[in-house]
C-alpha cells in the first residue's frame, strides 16, 4: 500500500510542486520503492494515538 501511494504522491509532488521531468521524478519514485522493499532498511515513525469514549450517562 506504502509502495502504491509513494509513486502518486511522489510524481504529484515532484513534477507539479517541485517543477520536476516526469522521467527523473519516476527514477527517484522506483528507488524509493526498491528501498522500502528492503528488508534490511527499518523505518519508525513516531504516532500520537488519541482516543475518546462517550460518557455514561446513569439515571
């Protein structure tokens, strides 16, 4: 999913933000990918988790 998202963001990013080629933006999003499939690489984000119950109301 993370591999799918990286080339529609990227090349949106890149070509239409940043002003890129289509050509070199597609080589940069293809080693991107190469590199997440790469089991020796380990990414960590950092998450904030932030969750809710509605009140119980008693009668």
């Amino acid at each position: 999913m993370v591999q799918q998202a990286v080339e529609a963001y990227g090349l949106r990013l890149f070509t239409q933000v940043l002003g890129w080629e289509v050509g070199p933006a597609q080589i940069l999003m293809a080693l991107v990918k190469r590199n997440l499939r790469d089991k020796h690489t380990h990414a960590y984000v950092k998450e904030v988790v932030v969750y809710g119950r509605k009140p119980l109301h008693h009668k």
